[in-house]
C-alpha cells in the first residue's frame, strides 16, 4: 500500500490547526492560527471561501451534511456556524468557560457537538435559536480532545486517560480507562471499533462493547502534542500523525508499520482526515496541507 | 451804508475759516439700518436676522472648508471608525482667535520660564497612592510653618527677621510639637495695601479675606453692573465697560426685565474724601489692622455631662406601665457564654459530630483543635482534587504561545485500571458502566425513543400501594359467600361473575390485607375458587357482624345499642367465627325490603376506603396457628343451625373458615340437596329476623352517638 502526494497547498494561515474533508469528501476546509477557516478544493487547489469571525485561533471545524453550513470551534471559547455560499456567521453559541478543541455535527446537522478545555462537551440545537445547550456533558475531568458521533452515539476522548461513549438509546455511558491521556478517537467504518490514539505514543484499537484492546501501533512519536490519527475507510489501515513531521501507516490487522510518509521533515504533522469514501488522506502540518491517495505497490522487479 | 452797519455789529468769537463748498465732499447721513457691520476684510457679518451672540455660519456660506458640512459616520471593519474629540477651538474662526476676539491666542511663556510670582499648588497625580507623596513630607523646612507660608503668600513682609537662609531648619513633620522660636512670635508682619479695607468689616463668611464673589445681577442701577472691570488705578476710579454678551452692535439692550433690585444700590453716601479720612480707629489696633470689637461673640453654652444615677445600669426595663414594679433582673439568667477554656476538647468533638481526639486531658485546647482540622483537610483533599477543581498550573489566558505549557502532574483512574491499562488488560477493568439520561430534546434530535419522565428514569421498583377497591370488594365477595350455597339465582345480578373475578383477585392479595371482617379464607380460596357456587341472593342475609363499617356507613342510624355493637367487635375480635347475637326486635317485612334494596342500591361493589382502627393483622388468629382446637367455644342463641364444632383442619392456611360456609360448601359437593334446601328455609326466617335486629341495632347506635 502506498500513498502518493497529489497535492500541497500552502494555506497561508499561520499554523494550520486541523484540516477536514466535508461530509462527501469533495471539499476541505482547514482551520488557522489566523482566526479564518477556509475552504478549499483539494484537489484542484483552489481556494474557494474565507470565514473570518472568530476571536481567537480556530482549532476545529465540521461541515454539514447538506453541505449548506460550517461549525468551527475556537480558542475564544465560542462555537460559530457559518453559511458556506455567503460566509456570514449564523450563530455564535457561547457557552464554554475555555476554548473548544473539537466540533462535529449529529447525522442529520440538527446538533452541534462541541468539547472544549473546560472539561465538558455541550449539546447545541441548531435549528432553534436557543442560546444556551440542550445538554452538557461533564462526566470527564479533563480537557476533552476528540468527539465523533454516529446516528445514535456520541464518543470523546478526554485528557483524562478515558474515552466515554454516551449511548442514548440504551441512556447508557460506557467509559473506558486506557492509561493515556487521549488526543483522537475514530470509528470504524462498521462502528464495531474505536481507534484511540493517546499521548504515550500508542495507537489502540479497542472493541467498542467489552472495551477489550484489539490491537496496539507503536513507533511514532506524539510527546505531548495533539496529534491526530484516523483510519482509512478500507478499514485495513490505521494513520497516525507525529512530532516528527511523518504519516505513519500501520496495518490494521498485523499492528505492523506499513510505511511513513513525509510532510514536514522535524515539524509536527498534527491533523489527519481522511476521505469518507475513498482512500484519500487529508495532512497538516505546519501552514501547509497534503493531498495523499492510495495507489498500488509498485511491485519491484 | 456799508460802514454803518459793520460798525454796529459786536464780534465775539472767531469766526469759522471760509470754506469753499465744492472742495470738500459732503458726507451723506447714514442711516442705521445702513449700517453693517464687516470685519477686517470688508465681509459682511451678522447674517441675516442676527439678534446677538455669535455670527453663525462661515461668512453666509454652509459647507465650506470642511468646518461645517457634517461628516458622514462611517465604520467597517477595515475601516474602524476614529473618536475625534472636538475643541471649542474647531467652530472658531479667525476673527475669534485674533486680537479682540473672544478666544485671543496669545504667545505665553512655557511653564518653566513663567516668572509669575502666583505661588501654584502642586498637583499630585492619583496614581494608585493618592494625595502627597510621603517622600515629600519626610523631610521640609519645619521653622516655615503653615501660618508663616499663608502669610508671606498673602504678601506679609517680615520685618527683623532673625531667621536667614543659613539658620533653616530641617526635620521631618512629624515632629509638630516643637517650641516655636520667640524670635518667630515676636516679629511683626506688615500688612499689604490691599487688605486694608477688607479687614475693616467684621468678617462673617468664610470666603477669603477681600473676596467679592460674582457680581449680583446685571440689574441694578448702579453704573458697576455694567462694568467688566472695575480698577484703582492710583485712586482714580477707571472704568473699563461693556458686555460681552447679548446684544449686537447696533441695539441697544432691551430692560433687563428679570433683574432684580438691589436695596444696596441705594445705600450710599455723599461724603468727600476728608470725611473718610477721619474715620479713626479707637482702642487697641493688633496686627496695624485689627482692633477689639465692641460686640462680643455670643459665648457657646456648654451644657455639662448629665450626671448618671447610680442605680442606672445601662439596660433597657421593659415595663408595662410607668408605675409597674420593675422587674427584677436577677431572675432573668443572661445567656449563658461559654468560654473557650469551659469547653474541653472532648465536649467540642461530640459537638462536631467527630471523634475525640485522645490525651485530651493532658495536652493544651489548641493542639486539640489542629488534628481535628487536620483530619478534617485530609478527607476533603482527595476528592477535591481528582474531581472537578484543579489548581491551574498556568492561567488560562496566556498569550506568549512560546511558553510551553507546563504538564500536569494529576493521575487519573483508579489503581486497579492503571495496573490493568499497564498489563493492556482491557475490558473488564477498564470499563465502566453507568446510567446515563440524554436530555428528552437530544433525543427527538436523534430520533431515539425519549424516555417518559426527565427525572424518573432511575429504575426503581413500583411501590406497591395498597389495592383498596380489591380489599373492599374482598369483603362483598365473603358476605357473597356466605350465602353461596342453595341460593336462589337471581339472573338480574351478575353476581358470579364478580365473585369469580373477585376471588381471582383474592388469591393475589396477601393475606397481610386483613381487616375486620373475616377475610381469613384468603388461604382457601383457591381451593372455594373451583367449585362452581350458584348465582348468589345479595338480599340474602347478608352477614352484618362480617362488613360492619360497610353497613355502619349504609345505615347511618343509631337503632343500634353501642352495647351490642360492642359486644360484637369483641365477639370479632376473638377467634369465633361464629355469630353472637343477641335476639333481634321483630320487624316488618316491609322494612326488611326496603334495607334489601337500599343495600343494593347502595352499591356494594363500589371501593369504600375504610380507616382501620386496628392493626391490619390484628384479625389473624394466631393463636390457631399455635394451639389448634383451642378455638373458645360461645354461646350461640340463635345459631341457625346446630353446627358440629369442628377441629381445625392443619392443612388449612388461615384462621377458621365460619362454619356454615365450611358446612354449606361442604353439603354442595356432597350434593345433600336436599338437607340444604331445608336448612336454607329455616336459616331464612330467622335470619331476617337477626337482619332486622342488627340493623336496628346499628340504628341505635348511631342515635346514641348523636
């Protein structure tokens, strides 16, 4: 398995914060040190919209299903949703005591999803225009790091060293204690897993239901930064970000390394997204962002 | 006759020079309203109907030189918008600014070379220590007193002087209470010209010496309204007048119609300037200046201490009237203040609710208090920390993104999960399990089946209340039963069904629901339950002694002796399921009808809920359970049947069944048709008869009562 760099965009942002491909995989918008979220076509590296409002570096943000709105979260503790055509925020939800480091939609982007350094994560409805949250979630007693949701889930990963998963059919919360202070958690595609990557240099991969560790990926380096991995959508493969300015790719079933892709050489390649469908991975490191798609080991002769 | 005539005339005078006409222009008058008024340039000014103040507009024009077209407000968030303060001198022109405008800009020496002699206060800055720097105070020159400084600012010279330059003293302030110098005392100050006058009237205001104060209204009569200024220039009174304000040069002022007059402006007097030289002082002149009044100040009475009587102790008596007795303090125990040294150490631990600390005898109060506190912190610490409050090792808001952030040295989770996350033994350890409520919004959002109450959710066991309307139709269904056999069938009551459904009922309840009525046959009613029993007669004899509250409330009389009814709630009470009753007054058939259907109409089948005077197992014979056929035997008047005393059968659960019930029951599976019938014709006239009498009884009861 290999990955080719299709493309590089300097975003000239300052620091590139987190990158993210929308919900259909054809556009990304990349979040900067410089306060704006932008939009971009990654594959044409073509600009296509600048969403200037907040306060304070924007650390997250997520697109919505119908591709209509944009949800960023930011250091000045706010979480704003944007009109992607016009680019004039929507809504300034104001709620969190210190900035938010993760924002997801639900399935249907009726709910905002928000978790931030004051330890809680805080339910937004978006299509009232209520100030406050529906629900806030202070179970964890550290900073949260990552959120996903799925159409019945919600999942953090928090310093803590634990991820909780708040079921809402079954109004059950299931934590997990995985040793580690926790930067990003994923879902695989059959929901049946966690990936959790964590700040002592581990990726995990824990069953979903007994919380038991399925598999372990080591070799990179995360120290203490917020590095993120993610998971090809083919399942077989598991990504991780480094100190050390490298992708590294691990099978999934062997917890062997496959192989590292550079970025930046000696600068920290901080966020992976990868592509809904495809095998296309999305990397940041520093103010610019790659472009990666997977194409057939070239068998040596 | 030229000569003639200019020999006559007188001249005096000189006579004007001869003018020719034609050289000199004839000046045209001008009138007033061809007057205007133009400023140094020759422009007009006073625009239009100018009536005074100030000449609007620049020169009759709007919007020139930027002065007086209003600005647009403008501001985007490229281009904020700049606060510009504007100065009184923006909407001045030249005119004002000049010579003999009303703003002149005049070239002034700086600060520091101004050679004023004006003494200036210093202003000290309120910086976060207001008022004068301390540093300034510490050291000063201590012979230049206050007194000494208001003097020589006023412009006292000091005459003899002792004190040079070298002789200064130094020290700091606070040493106010030193010995002046008698060489201080002693020296005579000169008073300036200026004050002379001032000081001449007695002063009663505390405005300074020689202070006027504004002028009070423009509207007297005297010439000094009008004047700007009024100066002494070498005794010649120079007058320097006009008004600034108000009217334009060519009105004059209308009458000041607001002013007011002034009885001052009448008070004057005609004298020459000798006379006001002879104004001599008499008495004693102090200071060249002043003299001894005449009038002396009234003295301030000063009123003594009241003096205190000695039985006053200083607390409020409350008294009712003034000539009550006072009410004697001693009886009155003032709140009793423990000291801190009464209290031991042990007392003051059971008073926390902790434990006493040990050698509390030996050692001092204080060290008592420390463990406690100690103990104290330590249970509180732990969980303050791992929980929601964290010291914040570095603040939230900082800035400098070059400082690396400190690590936190705070351990998460518990022992067991750390050893387990080491080991990578997941799972089991690792997990955690709680209930967990979504909020009922989240899930609409999520289109996940809300749960039914916010706060009820938590699993709890239904409480099981007590089934009353089940416990009431119980006792329908033994009064049903009593007369189950060889009754009549009476297609109009659904009576069977009922039982059925009662006695279905029945066999849930747990024979805990006991009341007065004998609903002892919980046990067997299982085994009553599947025999079919024949459509019952509610007319039938209903067994009062059995429902007696149901029927105290049907028939709420008081026929009834309270006796009789007493006798039988201790007839009840004991084990006997037999009847006692006493022999009934003989009734009409009639009235016996009509309690039938008052009865029937009173629907027994709908839940009355009865109080229950007595314990709900108070009607469980236990002694049955215990000591079997130890059932006292009573005497039965009126039995209705000559009943054979039956032992109690072990097996059966419960206390005795009646004995016609067991009897009847009996008889239908035997199929002693026959007998039954009999019996029943038998039971029927006596049995109304005992109805009557118990009704009648109830009856009485109830008259009693009232």
């Amino acid at each position: 398995m290999d990955l080719q760099c299709i493309n590089t965009i300097d975003c000239k942002q300052g620091a590139v914060r987190a990158v993210r491909f929308n919900v259909d995989g054809s556009y990304c918008l990349t979040c900067g040190s410089d306060k704006k979220i932008k939009l971009w076509n990654p594959y044409r590296g073509l600009m296509l919209k600048i969403y200037g409002g907040h306060g304070n570096e924007v650390l997250d943000a997520a697109g919505s299903n119908d591709n209509s709105q944009i949800i960023s979260g930011s250091a000045d503790k706010s979480v704003i949703t944007w009109d992607v055509s016009t680019g004039a925020p929507l809504r300034r939800l104001r709620g969190h005591a210190s900035g938010i480091t993760c924002v997801k939609y639900n399935e249907e982007s009726s709910v905002g999803i928000s978790g931030s350094l004051d330890n809680t994560v805080m339910i937004w409805d978006l299509k009232s225009r209520r100030q406050e949250p529906v629900q806030i979630l202070n179970q964890a007693k550290d900073c949260i790091n990552s959120i996903q949701v799925t159409d019945h889930e919600i999942l953090t990963g928090s310093v803590d060293c634990s991820i909780r998963r708040y079921d809402i059919r079954n109004r059950k919360l299931h934590s997990d204690f995985i040793g580690a202070p926790i930067m990003s958690v994923n879902y695989t595609s059959d929901g049946q897993c966690i990936v959790v990557g964590s700040s002592d240099d581990t990726v995990r991969l824990i069953d979903k239901n007994t919380g038991e560790m399925l598999g372990e990926y080591l070799g990179h380096k995360t120290e203490d930064l917020n590095v993120e991995s993610a998971l090809l959508a083919s399942d077989n493969h598991i990504l991780s970000g480094s100190v050390t300015g490298e992708l590294w790719c691990w099978d999934l079933v062997s917890g062997k390394v496959v192989k590292r892709f550079e970025h930046t050489i000696k600068k920290v390649l901080n966020s992976v997204s990868t592509h809904p469908v495809k095998d296309v991975v999305l990397t940041a490191s520093v103010n610019t962002i790659k472009l990666w798609e997977v194409s057939e080991i070239k068998e040596d002769s | 006759m030229d000569d003639y005539e200019e020999e006559k005339f007188n001249f005096f005078g000189k006579p004007l020079e001869q003018y020719d006409e034609d050289e000199i222009p004839k000046k045209k008058p001008i009138f007033v309203e061809d007057q205007i008024a133009t400023d140094s340039n020759g422009r007009r000014r006073f625009h239009g109907a100018f009536t005074g103040g100030f000449s609007a507009g620049f020169f009759n024009t709007v919007g020139s030189a930027g002065g007086w077209q209003p600005t647009e407000f403008k501001s985007s968030r490229s281009e904020k918008s700049v606060s510009t303060i504007r100065t009184a001198e923006d909407y001045m022109d030249e005119e004002d600014i000049g010579e003999f405008g009303i703003a002149p800009q005049v070239i002034k020496a700086t600060k520091d070379f101004n050679t004023s002699k004006k003494r200036k206060k210093k202003v000290f800055s309120d910086g976060p220590i207001p008022g004068v720097p301390v540093l300034h105070m510490l050291i000063d020159n201590s012979t230049e007193t206050i007194g000494y400084l208001l003097l020589r600012n006023i412009g006292f010279k000091h005459e003899g002087t002792e004190i040079s330059k070298q002789q200064r003293v130094y020290g700091s302030t606070s040493a106010k209470a030193y010995e002046m110098r008698p060489s201080i005392r002693n020296s005579t100050y000169k008073l300036p010209e200026i004050y002379e006058e001032a000081l001449k009237i007695h002063k009663n205001n505390t405005f300074g010496i020689g202070y006027k104060g504004l002028d009070r209204g423009y509207a007297s009569l005297k010439l000094s309204q009008k004047n700007f200024v009024v100066k002494n220039v070498k005794n010649k009174n120079m007058t320097i007048g006009g008004q600034a304000f108000g009217v334009g040069a060519f009105e004059d002022e209308d009458d000041d119609i607001y002013g007011r007059e002034d009885i001052e402006s009448y008070d004057f007097e005609m004298h020459t300037e000798k006379q006001q030289e002879q104004i001599r002082v008499t008495g004693r002149v102090l200071f060249d200046s002043f003299i001894l009044s005449s009038n002396y100040l009234a003295v301030n009475e000063i009123f003594p201490v009241p003096t205190i009587p000695r039985s006053f102790s200083g607390k409020h008596k409350v008294r009712k009237s003034r000539f009550a007795p006072i009410q004697d303090e001693s009886s009155k125990e003032e709140p009793k203040k423990t000291r801190r040294c009464d209290i031991d150490a042990t007392t003051r631990a059971e008073a926390l609710g902790e434990k006493a600390p040990e050698n509390s005898g030996t050692s001092s109060k204080s060290e008592d208090i420390k463990p406690e506190i100690k103990e104290k912190k330590e249970d509180v610490a732990p969980w303050l920390v791992f929980d929601k409050f964290v010291s914040a090792g570095q603040s939230d808001e900082h800035t400098d993104p070059m400082v690396p952030a400190e690590k936190s040295s705070s351990v998460y989770g518990t022992e067991h999960q750390r050893e387990a996350a080491k080991l990578k033994m997941f799972g089991d350890f690792t997990r955690t399990t709680e209930d967990w409520l979504p909020h009922t919004f989240l899930c609409k959002r999520f289109n996940v089946p809300e749960p039914a109450h916010w706060e009820n959710v938590e699993l709890k066991t239904p409480v099981r209340k007590r089934n009353l309307i089940f416990q009431n139709e119980k006792e329908v269904d033994e009064t049903g039963r009593v007369q189950s056999s060889g009754l009549q069938n009476n297609p109009d009551f659904k009576v069977p069904h009922e039982n059925q459904s009662l006695k279905t009922i029945d066999s849930k309840e747990q024979s805990t629901k006991n009341d007065e009525s004998k609903e002892g046959d919980i046990g067997d009613s299982t085994p009553l339950m599947e025999v079919e029993i024949p459509t019952i007669d509610i007319t039938e004899k209903i067994d009062v002694s059995k429902n007696k509250d149901l029927f105290k409330a049907i028939f709420f009389s008081d026929d009834e002796d309270e006796d009789t009814v007493e006798t039988k709630v201790e007839s009840e009470s004991r084990v006997s399921e037999q009847e006692k009753l006493p022999s009934p007054p003989p009734t009409s058939d009639s009235k016996m009808e009509e309690m039938k259907e008052a009865i029937l109409a009173k629907d027994i089948f709908l839940p009355k809920i009865k109080p229950l005077k007595q314990g709900i197992l108070s009607d469980i014979p236990f002694i049955k359970f215990t000591k079997p056929g130890t059932v006292p035997t009573q005497p039965e008047p009126e039995v209705i049947e000559e009943v054979p005393q039956q032992q109690p059968d072990d097996n059966l659960y419960g206390p005795k069944l009646p004995e016609k019930i067991v009897n009847r029951v009996e008889n239908l599976m035997e199929s002693k048709s026959d007998d039954v019938w009999v019996e029943r014709k038998e039971e029927k006239t006596k049995k109304e008869k005992h109805k009557k009498h118990k009704k009648e009884k109830h009856k009485k009861k109830h008259k009693h009562k009232r």
